[in-house]
C-alpha cells in the first residue's frame, strides 16, 4: 500500500510540474519581461528629456550645432605595450 502511494505522489508531482511549466512559468515570465521592457523604455524617456524640455529647445540646440564633429580617441599605445618587458640579449660564442 506505501508503494502506491509513493508512486502516486511521484505522479502527481511530475504532472503538477509540467502544468506549472506549461502554463504558469511563461506567464510569470512575460510580466516579468514587461515589466522590464517598460522600465527601459521609460529610463529611455527619462534621459531624453533630462537634456532638452522642449522640443524647440532641442531644434535651437540642432541649428546651433549643425556641421560639428567631435571625435573622442583612446590614448596612443605603443606595440610593445601590455606585452610584459622587453629583454635584450646578448650572443654568446
């Protein structure tokens, strides 16, 4: 009688699994990712308006600026550098 039982129980806690798996899992995982999506976007809107109020402002801002060109370069490395030391050798006869 305890054998039946347990195989019961094993039962019907694989099928209570798959049921979880089919049905709740991807739907806690799709609030989870609109609720993220949501998020981004509305840091996204945030940092937007954080540079300009307006959009006149942003205009001026476009007019004011037009033909410009910044470039941000990394520091100059030498070939050797990163490499460890250099070491110079001497022939010996």
């Amino acid at each position: 009688m305890q054998l039946l039982r347990t195989i019961a129980i094993i039962i019907l806690v694989w099928y209570g699994f798959k049921l979880l798996a089919k049905y709740v899992f991807p739907f806690l995982l799709k609030r989870w990712v609109d609720k993220k999506m949501g998020q981004f976007q509305q840091q996204g809107q945030n940092q937007g308006q954080s540079q300009f109020n307006n959009e006149s402002q942003a205009k001026e801002f476009a007019k004011k600026h037009e033909g410009e060109v910044k470039i941000k370069s990394a520091p100059h490395k030498t070939e050797t550098e990163g490499f460890g030391e250099e070491v110079d050798f001497e022939e010996v006869d």
